[in-house]
C-alpha cells in the first residue's frame, strides 16, 4: 500500500508542496478543503452554468486572512481592459482551506482565452473577468488557475455531492444518461462497495456526468461506481469536486 497522501498529482504547480505530504488518514495538521456555504446560502444563480473551478493559491497576512490582490478585467470589443483590483479576504468562494498558504476555489461560468469570468462572491451571484495567474516563483502575490469539468486533471480528485444537491440527496446511475437505472445517495445511503461505506473519486466527464469509482490503493485504478449528473434540469451545479486525503 502506497503512504497516505493528501493530494494525487492534481493541479501540481499550484499545491506541489502538499503533494509529497505523507501521513495516515488520522493527522489533523493536514490541509482539509471544505464548503463555506450550505446550498440555501449560495445563490442559485451562482450555480448555473458553470463550467469548471478557479484556484486562488496565495499566502496570509498577519490577521491569517488570505493576502494579496488579483487584476479585475472589462471586455472591451475583443480584448480586455485592466479595470481595477480586488482583494483575496473580500472574495467569497465556495470551498477552500486555510494550511501553510490559504486555497479559494470559485465557479466559473466562461472562458476567453486566459480570461475567465468568475463568481467572486458566490453568495451574491458577483462576478468578474479575472486573468489565469500561474505560480511563479519571481512573482509576489495570488496565482489564479482555472479547471474545466472536462479536463483529466480531476482524476482521483474526491467530489461533495450532497451539499449542493437539494434535499441532501443525489442519486448514482449505473449508465451516463439520465434514463438510466439508479439508487439514491444520502448521507444514511453512503456509496458501498463489497458492503463498505467509500469516498468517492472523480474518473472522468461525459456530457452532463461525472463518473466516479472507489479507491482501494493507490497503485490500483479506481473501482468504478457509477455516474452523478453534475447539473440539474435548470442547469444548476449539483457536484463541486473537492480535494481529499488519498488513503
């Protein structure tokens, strides 16, 4: 059995410290990514149409608040303009964690080129046209990466999917369609496999599902479970992928 990690290889130039992080599934002092919001708080707006996740990766400042500022842009024909900053601590993201450096991850509803339109305060539904900012070592201040749903880079990334699905509820198909036989998920009907409660991990995309499988060590491919629609009829957000220990 591999060590215990924290993180597979997802997003490696941002989070590339806490990716060689060896511990058992006990440690409390590693980085542990949760929703700050409950569904009823974030704005359903917020949740529709979105179509992958922006990392604001930065460092605190002497009240342990995230530090720095990103560039806010305005579209002006078929470039941008600078417009302005923002700070990192007024931003509301979704999820995120606090640990050697604070991580803030938002929804993001399009793309041009490496302009990304970003739901900065997810519990008002604001908004604004943000620059992909890469880690770089020469460079003070946040780095801003953005993930599509489609991409591979999810693979084995853990994925909440009761917090944003009404009811608490979500139901796992057995086929990528919607047609599809399926069982409910709650947190008293977790995913089983061979009759043992599992996390799920993220396999891959297609169209409107996210399938995902169990992890039973890290050296194996992920057992796969089934598929979970990512958005509802009205096209809101019913997954947001998360990172988790890889125990």
């Amino acid at each position: 059995m591999s060590p215990c990690l924290p993180l597979r290889s997802l997003l490696v130039t941002t989070l590339s410290a806490l990716v060689l992080l060896t511990a058992s599934a006990a440690r409390a002092d590693l980085p542990s990514e949760r929703l700050y919001l409950s569904r009823v708080d974030v704005a359903e707006d917020a949740l529709r149409n979105v179509i992958g996740v922006a990392f604001v990766h930065t460092a605190f400042d002497e009240e342990r608040r995230p530090s720095g500022t990103l560039p806010r842009y305005l579209p002006s024909g078929d470039a941008f303009e600078l417009a302005g900053t923002l700070a990192v601590k007024d931003l509301q993201a979704l999820s995120g964690w606090d640990y050697d450096t604070a991580l803030r991850k938002f929804p993001v509803v399009e793309q041009r080129g490496s302009y990304i339109h970003v739901v900065i305060d997810v519990r008002k539904n604001t908004r604004a046209w943000l620059r992909e900012l890469p880690r770089d070592s020469t460079r003070e201040g946040p780095s801003l990466q953005f993930l599509p749903f489609d991409s591979k880079g999810w693979q084995w990334t853990g994925v909440e999917y009761l917090d944003l699905a009404p009811g608490g509820q979500a139901r796992l198909y057995l086929a990528a369609r919607e047609d599809a036989r399926s069982h409910p998920l709650s947190v008293a009907q977790p995913p089983r496999l061979e009759g043992e409660a599992v996390e799920l991990r993220i396999i891959r995309t297609k169209g409107n599902f996210m399938q995902v499988g169990a992890m039973v060590d890290l050296d194996q491919p992920l057992v796969p479970m089934g598929w979970l629609r990512m958005t509802d009829e009205e096209g809101l957000l019913l997954v947001w992928p998360i990172f988790a220990s890889m125990c």
